[in-house]
C-alpha cells in the first residue's frame, strides 16, 4: 500500500505529496490504477497552486465576480 494519506490536509504541498505516493506504487507503469490517482492528484496541485497564485498577485480578497471568471483553469492558465 502507498504511503497515501486518508485525509486532505490545506498545505499546499499536500496533493503533490500524494500524487508522489501514488507514484511509488504504479509498479513501473503495472498498476494503471495507481497511475490515474497519481495523476488526478498531480492535475489538483496544479490548479490549486494557480488558484492560490492568483489570489496572491489579484493582492486583495477575491469577489464573487473573481471566482466566477476563474470557474474555468483555462481562465486562470493564461
């Protein structure tokens, strides 16, 4: 079993934590289940560090109109 925590914890390292974890345990590229995890946790710590890279250069608390123009990661990528 991977070291995969059962909980989400709010750092920010959290989801490329656990996208590593799923990687140990892919058996080189065996275990395809693994390698999905991996990915989908690895796709998370990219959008929420743009999110929260965005909040920091927007310099202010996001509005409600913010959040709305950012519901796409295509609109925060660019």
């Amino acid at each position: 079993m991977p070291d995969v925590g059962i909980y989400h914890q709010p750092k920010l390292a959290h989801h490329v934590r656990q996208g590593v974890a799923w990687l140990s345990a892919n058996g080189a590229g065996e275990n395809t289940a693994a390698l999905s995890y991996a990915a989908s946790e690895l796709r998370a710590a990219v959008e929420r560090l743009a999110v929260h890279y965005w909040a920091t250069l927007l310099d202010r608390k996001p509005e409600e109109q913010d959040l709305r123009e950012i519901e796409s990661f295509k609109r925060v990528k660019c």
